[in-house]
C-alpha cells in the first residue's frame, strides 16, 4: 500500500518516522501529479 500510494512522488528519508509504542507509521510525500475522476481506469 505504501508504494502504491508514494509511486512517483518525492519522498524525503528524514521525514519518514516510525512510532512503536504506537503502532503508527508516518510518511509525508509530495505527489506532482494527483489523478482526478475516471479517466485513468482501464474499461472493464
């Protein structure tokens, strides 16, 4: 899910951080290109 979400994006190694007592993950990506609506779906 994570490489899904961060694929062509630009993520900075300092920024992501793992809190264990927690459970939590926290990763901050910049994505340059967002997708809208349905245009980049396959026709099933």
């Amino acid at each position: 899910m994570i490489s899904a979400c961060s694929a062509g994006a630009k993520v900075k190694v300092l920024d992501i951080k793992y809190l264990a007592s927690n459970k939590v993950f926290l990763l901050s990506i910049e994505r340059t290109k967002v997708e809208t609506g349905q245009d980049n779906k396959k026709n099933q």
